[in-house]
C-alpha cells in the first residue's frame, strides 16, 4: 500500500482534500501530471474576499498582483451595475506553490509528471495505473479538473449539464497604465452567449481580458477576437502586447451529479463545482470525510455519503441559485438586459446580503418595489432555447 489515500490533481480542491485528509492521520499521496504546479496555470486568476471565504482560507499577499475595490456588471448598451466588494488579482502559478508548499510541510506526498490513466479495484485495494507505474491504496480522490478522463472511465456521470461547461480564453496583455483600475468589469449579452467577456486589472501595465461562453463548442477564439477589438475602442487602445494566452472550462452551471462511490470520490472541477473558494471548500469537506472513512475501515458508498450531505448543505441552493440566473441570462435579448440592468443602475446595493436564498430574495424585492415589470424579463428562462 502506497497511502491510505490517492488524490489525482493538484487542483485547488486537490490540495485542499490532500491536507485535510493527512491532517486527520491518513497517509496522502498526491499525483499531478504537470512538471511544475500551476504551469501552465488555469484562466481563472482572480477573485473575491466573499467567494474566498467559503473555504475560510486567509488570502496570502505572495501571490496576489493587484487589490481590487469591486466589480462592474456592464450590459450590451453599457448601463453599469456596481459591487463594491474586495477582491484579488492573482498570480495563479504563486497561488498553487503557496498551497503546495503547505501541503508537503504537513506530510503529504506530491509527485509530480505522474498522469494517472485508470483506476482499478481488487478487493479492499485501488490500483492507480500512472505514466510512472501502479500505485495503490485504499481510497481515490479524483481533482483532476474540468476535462477529466478518469470519471469517465469508471463510469461517473459528475455533471448533471455537462454541456453547458463554459470554455474559455484568458489573455494577460500589457499597455500602458491598463491595470490601474480597481474594478473588475464582467459584460454580459449576446456578444459572449451564456456567460461574459472580461477585463480584470492586475496593477500598472498588465491587465487581463477573456471570453467565456456556453454551448458554442471549445474554442472560444471568435468571440475573443471580436472582444478583443471592442475592448481596444472602449479603452483607447491601438494595440497591446500579449504576453500569455491561456484556455480552460469552467463548469459554472453544470451541476455536480454523481461524485461518489465504493472507495472513490470526486471533487472541484472534475465534480462540476466552480469556483476557486467553492471548490477549495468542497476538497476540505472531501478529506476530512475521507479521513473519518479510512480511520473507520468503512470506504462504503453509503460511509462517504457523508461528503455529498455536507456539501449539499453548503452548496445546493446556491448552485441551483446560479444556474437559473445564468440560464435566464443566456435567453434574454440583449434589449432585455438591458432594461433589466436600468433597474440597478447607480443604486447602492449594500443590502444585499446573507445566504444566497436570502440574496434572491431582496433582489426579487427591489425589482418589485422599484420597477414591477421587470420580473416579466425572468419569463426568459421558459424559453426553449
């Protein structure tokens, strides 16, 4: 036996479910195929304090670029909804070595240009067949992404609308000044069907822009080359020099399904759970539970059961939360949303607070008190689109 437990990605929720589990005592062996943790990074490089407290983690000023003061939400007429909450720019590659770190000063055994390829089982023993060999333990933690092959091959169905994985091209440009914003803007409408196109500051001359989409195929390049000209007359732009370019999914809507079984579990992206604190919570919750199953000697369906309760308890409603507005979004005409933005335009939004039912709630009430026909826009979402 080579651990008591094999996790398969060092993703965000990999690691996390690596510690948790070797700090309740089991003995953790962690398999990235990457050569270098976090090279080439995910897309995703930045976030906000509320999403990042999901998983209580203290934001570490080693790999954060630039401090952003909020968000712009920005409609196909560019009406503007601003949030007003603290978030980061982050220097992903960092990020991931910073958690790596932590994970191997606890106990945890990374190797790294390791693949894994399938999983089998004999008896109480998993077998994982790797680019470096067999290794073999008593529990499976899969975290290998978005993309992952291994769910398939042991016949998980993780997503309940794996169609609608919003794939997605991040560029990081430099020009002069461009990063000095503090607001993040997200622009929403048909230009970017399903999801958005972005422009995140990331301090001085440096700055990202990105097109996410659903239900488009893989490759987003169209739409990148379309924004990517817009976003040049809307800044003032003649060009910009492009120093990285990256791709990747995000499962935003695509709702977790099935992420357990006899002795294997599922987490983050693989698992259909977006977002960087989400899935980092979710591989928290799948470790600790791990570790409580090897320490019973029960790797039970039913024992590991306890992962999915947790996690529907947290993460449910918010995720069916999510999905309904951003289905609604990709329905909308883009004169829908516009009139719909008109009703948050230049408001203080302050209030909206609590779980997310309790957010849905008060926007459903301010559209109400503010312009009742507003909700007549939601009927979008009955569209068979």
């Amino acid at each position: 036996m080579d651990a008591d437990i094999i996790v398969i990605g060092a993703s965000p929720a990999g690691l996390m479910a690596a510690r948790n589990a070797c700090e309740k005592g089991s003995t953790v062996l962690l398999l990235e195929k990457k050569e270098n943790i976090g090279n080439p990074p995910h897309p995703a490089n930045s976030f906000f304090k509320g999403m990042f407290d999901k998983c209580g983690e203290t934001v570490d000023p080693s790999y954060v670029v630039h401090y952003l003061k909020g968000m712009q939400i920005i409609s196909p007429a560019g009406r503007i909804v601003e949030v007003e909450t603290p978030g980061y720019a982050i220097d992903k590659t960092k990020f991931d070595i910073c958690y790596m770190k932590k994970i191997i000063k606890i106990g945890v055994d990374l190797q790294k240009g390791v693949e894994a390829q399938n999983i089998l089982r004999d008896g109480k023993t998993f077998s994982v067949k790797t680019s470096a060999g067999i290794f073999k333990s008593k529990l499976v933690i899969i975290s290998d992404g978005v993309n992952s092959k291994i769910t398939s091959f042991i016949g998980l169905k993780t997503m309940k609308h794996p169609g609608d994985i919003a794939w997605g091209i991040e560029l990081e440009i430099r020009a002069s000044d461009i990063g000095k914003s503090k607001m993040f803007e997200y622009y929403v409408g048909n230009h970017a069907p399903g999801w958005k196109t972005t422009y995140s500051p990331r301090g001085g001359d440096n700055a990202s822009i990105g097109a996410y989409v659903r239900r488009c195929g893989k490759d987003a390049t169209p739409y990148l080359n379309s924004w990517i000209e817009k976003f040049k007359k809307m800044k003032g732009l003649i060009d910009f020099e492009v120093v990285r370019k990256f791709s990747g999914g995000d499962p935003i809507v695509t709702l977790p399904n099935e992420f357990i079984t006899d002795g294997i579990m599922v987490v983050g992206g693989a698992a259909g759970q977006s977002g960087i604190g989400y899935a980092m919570r979710a591989g928290q919750i799948c470790g600790d539970v791990a570790a409580d199953a090897i320490r019973k000697g029960d790797i039970s369906r039913n024992s590991l059961s306890e992962y999915r309760k947790i996690w529907e308890k947290e993460f449910k409603v918010e995720h069916y939360i999510g999905r309904i507005g951003l289905e609604t979004l990709r329905k909308m005409t883009d004169s829908e949303i516009d009139e719909m933005i008109t009703v948050f335009e230049k408001e203080n939004l302050s209030f909206i607070h609590g779980t997310s039912v309790e957010q849905a709630i008060q926007i459903l009430a301010f559209m109400l008190k503010k312009k009742p026909s507003s909700i007549l826009k939601c009927r979008a979402l009955l569209r068979n689109k």
